[in-house]
C-alpha cells in the first residue's frame, strides 16, 4: 500500500476511486498501482513518493494522463463559468 494524506486547503474530500470522504488532515492507503492518481495529496511512504516522483498518472502507466472529472474537460476553448 501507498500511503497518502490529505492536506488540500478545501478540507474534506470525495474521493471516488476509494469510494469515501478523506477528511482534512487523514493519512489513508491506495494501491501501489493507483498511487499515481493521488499526486494532488501529500505523499507519507516510500512507495507514495515514489510514485509521485516517476510522475505515474492512469492505471499506474508512466506517462499516463492523470485522472480529471466531468468538470476538467473543457473542450470548446472557453474557460469554464
């Protein structure tokens, strides 16, 4: 296991692919292969820093894209309202 915490600024957070809420300061585990996926909280172990630092991004893969939402997808070049 990879282990993360969250220090985002906006405090709690759903995450959808652990399917909970990560509260404002909790240290939580992922899979080695989806740890890729959590750049955006502060890596805590070796195999989260690791992860992070070889720059994984979708399903572990180097180079992969990172995962976005509904909301990241901006196809028409307007920024979003």
């Amino acid at each position: 296991m990879a282990k993360f915490k969250n220090t985002l600024p906006i405090g709690d957070v759903e995450v959808p692919l652990l399917g909970r809420i990560i509260k404002a300061g909790e240290t939580f585990d992922v899979q080695p292969e989806d740890a890729g996926r959590f750049a955006c909280f502060e890596p805590v172990d070796k195999a989260a820093k690791d992860a992070v630092a070889a720059g994984l991004g979708d399903a572990g893969q180097p180079g992969g894209e990172p995962v976005t939402g509904p909301d990241d997808a901006n196809t028409d070049g307007e920024a979003d309202k």
